[in-house]
C-alpha cells in the first residue's frame, strides 16, 4: 500500500498564504502614552460604502464607537466606553469634520478620510492608571454608523394617511432586517500587559 | 539694525500668516452645527421627477424659500418627508452638488417612480364611543394597470340611527383616457340593528333589515381646486314587515367638490379651505319607492402654525320628501354634536341639519366647541352645544365631550382614529 505525502510546496503555500491574512487582517493596535492606552486600527475604514455615500451628499452621519476591556480573565469586564462621533464631508474643500459628542464638544476640521478615521480612535485613549503593569488585557473596539433617517417607530410618518393606516407600510417596517443592514465593524487583540506595551511589543 | 530686525520679524510673521490651512486635526471646544456644510448657502431647489408638477403652491413657495439661506440637512430632509407624504410617493431622495458660485450648493429632490403596490390593506376607521360601542371599517385592494378592486368589511355605529355591518366591493379606474376623469363602481351590503329608541318611534315601514347598494358615478376635475361628482344609487332593503316586502331606493347622485390651500406650515401659516354641496335625487324616473331631494352642504377652513391647528367646519342640510332612514341626517355622534346621544336628540334621524365646530390644537392637545341643531318641523327647532378637550396626533383621537345643558353631566368618551 502506497503512503500518500503532504508535499512541500503545500505546506509553504499555506504557511505563506496564512502569512498574508495575518498581515492583511484587521488589527486593533495598543500603545501606551502618559499613562493613557491608546488604539490604532490602520486596518479599518470605516469612511467607506453607504456611510461615505451619505457623507459625499452633504449629510452628517453619525457612528457610535465603543471600547471593551477585559482584565485579569476574559470575563472580567474592566470598564466599557462608548462614545458618538459625527462626521461630515466639506463638499467644496473636499475635507472630513468630525465632532466628539461630549460636553464641551470637540471638533476637529480639514481631515483626510484617514485622519478623520485616526482622530476618532485618538478620542477613544483611556487612562490606565491604578491597573498592574502584569495583569493581561483584552480589548475590543465596535464601530457602527447609524442612519439617522429610520426613527424605528411602527406608527412612523408617512404609515398614517388620509385613509387611516396603511397595514402594508407596516408590515414593510417589521420585515425589515434591523440592525444588521447597519455598517458595524468589530476588532479585537490581547492579552497583552501594560509592560509588554511599554516595551514597544504591539499585538494584532 | 533694527531694519534688520524687522526684515527678520517679518521673514518669519508673513510666511506663517500666509501659509494654507494645515490638513491636521484643529481641535476646538464649540456649539454649533455638526455638519461641515451648514456654512454652504443653497443656490438653488430643485425638483426632478415625474409627479413634481402636482406639488402645492404652498410646499413649493417653502421649497423657493431655501434658496440664499444656509444648507440645514435636518430641515431639508423634513421637506423631502412632506414631498414624499403629499404626493404619495415611494420614496424622494436628496441629492446635493456644488453650485456654480463657491461655497454654493444645489439641492435637488429627486421623485422616485411610483411603483403600484399590487396588494394593499387599510383599517380606514376605527373608533370606540362610550355611547355607541365600537366602529371599524378596512379595506383590501388589488391594483391591476391602474385599475383597482377593493374589497371590505364594515361595521358602524356612529354614523347613522343604524349599526350596518356588511361588506364593501369596489371598482377604480382612476384615468379614463385623460386625468381629469374617474370612473367608480361600488356595492355593499349590509345586515341593520336597532336601538331601542329608533325602534321605539319609528313606524313599520320605516325599519329594515338589509340594505344592499349599487353606484356606479364618474368625476370630473374641471379646473384644479373644482371637481365634480355624478353618478346614480340603487338601493335596495328589504323591510321588518310580517309579509317580507323589498323597497328600492334609486338616486341621481351629484357632489361639487372645492379644495384649496395657501401658505406654509412655517412661520406663516397654512391655510387649507374645503367644501362641498352634493344633491341625492330619489325619484320615479329610477323607479325609486320613496321619493326625495336631499341636499347637503360642507366647509371646513384649516389653519395650521408651528404646534397650532385651528379648524372650523360648517354642515348644513335639507330633506324634502320622504327618504329612507339611511338618508336622514344625524347629530350627536364622534364627529358632530360631541358630547349628545344621537338618539336622546333625533332617534329617527331628521330632515333638516345646521351644525358648526370649532377645534384648537396645541402640541397634540385639543379643546373643541361644537354647536347645532336636527329638525322635522321648525318648532322642533332647538339649538344645542357641547364643549371637550383630549389629544389628537397623526390621525388618532382621544377625547371627553360634555353636552352643554341643565342637569345631570353625563360626558362622553370616545377614541379611535379617522373619523
């Protein structure tokens, strides 16, 4: 009986190939600064699709961004931040606005799309005061652009008409898919500790 | 030296002043608009698409009044909603491009095609009295090439001295060669009850207990607020006599109809006018048993402002001869004489109507005065009021009416929508 090999070539082509999707995965990336956890995920672009569809049309489009992170275990949840965003397309100076929804409210202005993207994970560093330098993290970052068009309500304008309600609006509403149809984007890394960080290791 | 010095103060001054704006972040601490382009001035509003030429002079002169003044993507998109709600429209989109000066943009709102729905359900009524019970009347349509079949189900005990309860059929054609004519075929059938009252005055003759209708009429649009109605109805109801006996009740049917509005809903105010006068013939040509005119005239004045709804109706009516019961006007119901027992007032019905109302809503709170008068003879003639106050919003109502008189208050509660 004839053993059949894996040959080598193979194992190269799947090593290499494997070797691409790492490098080309989304990565949320962790730095450390004055005390302060900062992200990065030049992989993700979230100014892209229907989104910037809208925003080339002059409308504002919301995205709301939140930020999970685990430490000592998986499941213990250290603290979890969302935060609103609204970006919006100068469409004579061809340049990104992007304002943090917080009280006062902060802006930037004349953004390229990365910068624009780069300035709202920027807004996201949290302070990592108080956590041991050893203990493991995890973090995960959720981006979702919301429309800010579908108000969700059954009886919503236009269902209600001279006539009296129209049932097939309504039952278009309900079959409508909710949020999936939504733009999200989900990434995640760890564990990692605040020394590994500090010494310039990066994990994706 | 100091020549110099200021040489090399301005070496430095004037190329930092000059310098373009750099393409980096600016964070700054504000409370103005989010969107970049509210500081862009709309040139001009457009619309394109099939059914643009069928919008109001009132949404079109708010439309002109965007132009010179800043992009608000909010206030635009609520205009896009009452373009799409006046004209019925699947869907109208905003489409916003750079104008021709800098800084300028042009709004276009783009009419999408309207794509028949083939199969549509509507609960057209629905109303719970406290005196009368509970109302409902739906539809189910089939549209076919701009043809449309209905079909419903209807049972109403608010509308006349009877609870008819049947089904409805329907047949549209909504262009007959041109726009401006309709032709329409309806039929229902209906099984009557009787209140106590009604029973109680009435003669034999008078009480039947199904009613079967036929009416085929066409509309003509002559110029665009003035549109007219005619057609016949044949009637058919077979009577609560020992012997069954059938009656048939055959009328030219004719209706003049009057719609106008002006203004917007802004700051300036929408005004909306409606009125009618219609004309029921029974007569022996059609061979009709009983024989009769009836004529029946409506106004309505709206006026709309902000959070602000005044509405003032009128309704006037007249019967000579002698009309089948369903004819005969009624009073005191969830839409005239609020707060009255139709049947503490006329339980027959009567052959002479005057009624007029006034309704005020504010941010969704109503208060309403209603006034009129039924009659057979004029010494019958008596003047009656009512006062109420609930909620209105988007077609529904929720209200208490209390009839204006000595004695005990005994108020009426009703709620429902579209009627």
């Amino acid at each position: 009986m004839r053993m059949r090999t894996i040959k080598p070539w193979w194992v190269i082509a799947a090593f290499l190939s494997g070797l691409a999707f790492a490098m080309w995965a989304e990565e949320l990336v962790l730095s450390t600064q004055e005390g302060h956890l900062e992200f990065a995920a030049p992989r993700v672009h979230f100014l892209v699709g229907k989104p910037l569809e809208r925003l080339r049309n002059a409308s504002e489009v919301p995205f709301v961004f939140k930020i999970t992170l685990w430490s000592g275990t998986r499941t213990h949840i250290l603290r979890e931040v969302p935060a609103r965003f609204v970006v919006s397309y100068d469409l004579w100076e061809e340049k990104f606005s992007v304002t943090k929804l917080v009280t006062p409210r902060r802006t930037a202005r004349h953004l390229t799309d990365n910068a624009a993207e780069a300035w709202c994970l920027q807004e996201m560093s949290q302070d990592v005061t108080g956590i041991s330098a050893n203990e493991p993290l995890w973090a995960r970052l959720e981006i979702r652009a919301e429309d800010t068009k579908e108000s969700g309500l059954p009886f919503g304008r236009g269902n209600i008409t001279d006539s009296g309600i129209n049932l097939t609006s309504l039952i278009e509403i309900f079959s409508r898919p909710a949020a999936t149809t939504q733009p999200h984007w989900t990434i995640e890394t760890g564990p990692v500790t605040l020394d590994e960080l500090r010494r310039g290791r990066r994990r994706g | 030296m100091r020549t110099l010095l200021l040489i090399g103060i301005f070496a430095v001054v004037l190329p930092i002043a000059c310098a373009p704006f750099p393409d980096g972040p600016l964070d700054t601490e504000e409370t103005g608009p989010t969107n970049v382009n509210a500081r862009l001035i709309v040139e001009s509003v457009q619309i394109l698409g099939q059914s643009s030429a069928k919008l109001s002079d009132p949404l079109r002169s708010e439309l002109g009044q965007f132009a010179g003044k800043n992009f608000d993507q909010p206030l635009l998109e609520r205009l896009a909603d009452r373009i799409k709600q006046e004209l019925h429209a699947p869907d109208v989109r905003m489409h916003v491009v750079k104008g021709d000066m800098p800084d300028h943009v042009i709004v276009n709102f783009e009419i999408g095609v309207e794509r028949e729905k083939r199969f549509d359900l509507d609960l057209a009524r629905f109303l719970y009295h406290s005196k009368q019970g509970w109302s409902g009347q739906g539809h189910a349509t089939v549209n076919i090439h701009e043809n449309a079949f209905s079909f419903g189900m209807v049972s109403d005990g608010d509308r006349l001295n009877e609870r008819y309860a049947g089904i409805q059929a329907g047949f549209e054609r909504r262009h007959v060669g041109t726009d401006r004519l309709q032709l329409r075929f309806d039929f229902a059938s209906y099984h009557e009850q009787w209140n106590e009252a009604t029973l109680a005055e009435a003669a034999p003759g008078d009480i039947y207990r199904t009613r079967t209708q036929f009416s085929p009429t066409a509309t003509i649009v002559i110029l665009e607020p003035l549109v007219v109605s005619f057609g016949v109805d044949f009637a058919r109801y077979r009577l609560s006599l020992p012997v069954a006996k059938t009656e048939s009740s055959n009328a030219v049917v004719s209706t003049l109809r009057y719609h106008q509005r002006w203004g917007s809903a802004g700051d300036e105010g929408e005004h909306d006018i409606r009125a009618s006068y219609s004309v029921r013939a029974g007569t022996h040509f059609l061979e009709s048993d009983p024989v009769f005119a009836r004529h029946e005239a409506t106004a309505r004045y709206r006026f709309r402002r902000r959070h602000q709804d005044l509405s003032i109706g009128f309704l006037a009516g007249k019967i000579s001869g002698l009309a089948p019961l369903f004819e005969r006007f009624v009073l005191g119901n969830a839409e005239t004489l609020r707060g009255w027992n139709k049947f503490d007032l006329d339980p027959l019905g009567a052959s002479h109507l005057v009624h007029g109302s006034i309704d005020y809503v504010y941010r969704g709170f109503l208060v309403f005065y209603d006034t009129g008068a039924v009659w057979d003879r004029s010494e019958d003639r008596e003047q009656k009021q009512s006062l109420g106050l609930g909620c209105k919003k988007s077609g529904f109502q929720l209200a208490v009416a209390f009839p204006v008189r000595t004695g005990v208050v005994s108020p009426v509660f009703y709620a429902g929508m579209n009627f």
